[in-house]
C-alpha cells in the first residue's frame, strides 16, 4: 500500500487528496491539494462557499507512522458565504478551527491524556505540553457541545479542596450515571448559580433531587434556583457532624478530667468512633471495659448509636417521632458538642426528612471526589484551577470523542 493511500484511509479528507508524500530531514510531509470536483465549504456554517483566495501554507500534525513524526501540508482557503454574509476561511475535515493538529491525533492524545500525565503524553508522542494542552482542550469542547443530559433527574453537590488553603472546587454530578456535570471554581453562591445557568431552566425544571451537605450557599441557591426539586441532606454528612461531636465530647472530659484521665482514654479515640461490626476483638474488649465506668463519652456513644436507628424508617412521619425523641435525649444529655449537633438537625429537620421521600445520598460522590484526588496526586498537582477544572472534565464526565476513520492503539 502507498503511503498516499494510507494517510488518504487515516484521515478524513471529503473534497481534498493527497497529491505527494516525501521524507525530509526524518518526518513524513503529505502535500495536500483541493478536489477540484468539490466547491469548498464555509467553516462557520459548512455550507458550499464561493473560492476567494488562498492563504499561506500550513503544517497539521498526524498520528505518527512506525515511529516517523507525519505532517500534513495545505494552504486553506478563504471563502465568501453567502449564508453568513462574510468572507471565512475554508471548512477542513481532519481540523477543528485554527488547530495545528488533526482530528485524529487529538483523539489520540486525548485518549492517553486520560491514562496518563499530559508531560508523559508529551513524550509519548514527540510533542509539547501546550499541543496535549490543545488536544485535550478540543476533546472536550466536542464532548460538551455532544453529551446527553436529557435524563438527568437527580444531581449531588459537593466541594473538593484544590490545594492548601482552603482554595475550593464546587462539583456538581449526575447520581444516576455517576459522572461529572460540571465544576467551577470555589463554593459561594455565585459559583452554584453560575452551574445552574449554564445547566439551563428546562434541564433545570427537570431535577427531582438535590443532595448536598449543609453548607448554607449551597441551601439557598439550592432552593432558589430549582424549587421544584427535594433538598435532600447528605447522611454521610450528617454522621461525619455526629463523630466529630462525639469526638468533641471525649477531648472536653480529657481535658476536664487532667492526666490521669487522659491515660485512660489513650488511643481510644476510633474505638467511640468506628461501627461496632467493624471494631476489633482487642477493640470490643477495652469498649467493654470502658463502658462500666461513668463516662461522659460513654453517653455519647449510645447517642450516636441510638442515631443510627434514624435512617431505618421509610415513613418520613415515624422518622420525625423518633427524630423528636432522639432530641429530647440529646438536649438533656448534659454534653454540649451533642446539644450543639442536635439543635444544628432541629434547625434542618423539614430538609433532612426529605432523605424518606427521596433517599438519596452523596456515596457515588464521595467515590468520584476520590477518583478527582487520584487525578491530583497523579500529576503531582496543578498550578491553576483551569487546568485542574479541565482535567476533571476529561476524566470524569465520560464525554464522547469525535469519531474517525482510524482508531490509533
């Protein structure tokens, strides 16, 4: 097979043909000409155009052959269109606007820039970081401009720490397909409100649950901006509030009770904490001791066990009866950390119930913010949140890639 009628089946090239192919100075340079029998087409609009001139030569890119870098040399031309009243450059099938690379080597890329550091992509494919920066950058305008968001009902939001700081991105995902929707930087209102503009009012109109911590801008624009849809409060959430008042509690009888107490609550801390199934037999055994003394964090445990209890019910009005209970007992416990936890529910309660009517939770989220962090440490961090932000967006919104002629291994 020619080496013309290769790069000819690689890249899609309707309206145009190779015309010569020659080695210089160790890469592979396809000349490529116009297909007189096709009228050029506008790039804005891609409709046939009348010819007005051409421009200087220009090298794109291909997929490396057997190892030699591939160029493809044409010079484009300007069109007048009459659909869009102006003069445009030409349509080009194996390019994607002003890029230097094909179709096919940004798929290429992009597919490996999934798998691997873009400064490992780079070397991979003989090129530099800003060409991997490009290719990824197109992959996901397609991806975008193309993905589905037809059947997306129920989203959850979170935040991820970026960097040391308190430096935040505000992530937002699809429960269902457990896939990213969008992401921006920080956690204010206008970042959550900025999601939901570009989400759009009809997609918007459509969600029938919101799940989300009870960070108060998410709340607010939460309820502003979709009314419609059940403000469900993360559990996960909730039990991580609960341990860190139970954990509280420990640390004040510590510190109220001086040295020799705190001899005896050493290294006890996840025993309080962890689930009783999961505690170890050295761990059961120092709980059962403990347990026979009158110790303040002793009340707290039974609390935060007597919790649990809370999310088993399916009818939201037996909830709210034993929520109701559970309050009494916590307000009377004479422990502060847990009267502060249970006010913070009986100030939630019409939110939190909404978890019977919608029992939703932010589990595929926390797995997703995990897989976000793998992404971090794999390329050893990011300098900006744009860079940060795109590579989630091609890691985790499963957004499709352009088709082409060939599928490069």
């Amino acid at each position: 097979m020619l080496v013309e009628t290769l790069i000819q089946n690689t890249v899609e090239m309707q309206g145009f043909r190779v015309a010569e192919v020659r080695f210089v100075e160790g890469c592979l340079e396809a000349e490529v000409v116009p297909d007189r029998r096709h009228a050029p087409c506008c790039g804005v609009c891609g409709r046939k155009a009348i010819y007005r001139d051409r421009r200087h030569t220009r090298r794109f890119r291909h997929v490396p052959l057997w190892g030699i870098a591939v160029f493809i040399l044409y010079a484009p031309r300007r069109v007048t269109c009459k659909h869009c009243n102006g003069v445009y450059g030409e349509s080009l099938p194996w390019s994607t606007g002003k890029q230097r690379f094909t179709r096919a080597l940004m798929v290429t890329i992009a597919t490996w820039a999934r798998v691997l550091t873009w400064q490992q992509v780079a070397a991979l494919f003989h090129c530099s970081w800003a060409t991997v920066a490009g290719a990824v950058d197109e992959a996901i305008k397609f991806g975008l401009a193309h993905r589905d968001l037809t059947g997306v009902t129920l989203i959850g939001i979170d935040e991820i720490s970026r960097k040391r700081g308190h430096v935040y991105v505000t992530n937002v995902y699809d429960l269902e397909e457990r896939r990213l929707l969008w992401s921006g930087e920080g956690r204010g209102k206008e970042t959550l409100k900025t999601f939901f503009r570009e989400f759009g009012e009809e997609r918007t109109a459509r969600l029938a649950g919101i799940c989300c911590d009870m960070w108060q801008p998410y709340v607010e624009v939460a309820k502003e901006m979709a009314p419609q849809a059940l403000l469900v409060f993360d559990k996960f959430h909730i039990v991580q509030h609960l341990s860190k008042a139970v954990d509280q509690v420990r640390r004040n009888e510590v510190h109220e009770k001086g040295a020799s107490h705190k001899i005896l609550m050493a290294k006890t801390r996840y025993i309080w904490l962890k689930n009783p199934w999961n505690l170890t037999e050295l761990q059961k055994g120092r709980l059962a001791e403990l347990e026979k003394l009158n110790l303040k964090i002793n009340r707290a445990y039974l609390l935060k066990e007597a919790f649990r209890k809370f999310w088993y019910y399916r009818n939201p009005v037996w909830a709210k009866l034993y929520l109701d209970k559970w309050f009494w007992w916590a307000t009377h416990s004479r422990l502060q950390p847990m009267r502060d936890f249970a006010w913070m529910l009986r100030r939630r309660q019409n939110d939190l119930l909404n978890y019977f009517k919608a029992p939703i939770d932010n589990g595929a989220v926390e797995g997703l913010n995990n897989k976000a962090k793998v992404i971090v440490h794999k390329a050893y961090g990011f300098r900006t949140a744009k860079n940060y932000i795109r590579n989630l967006y091609h890691c985790m919104a499963e957004l499709p890639l352009p088709k082409t002629m060939h599928t490069f291994a």
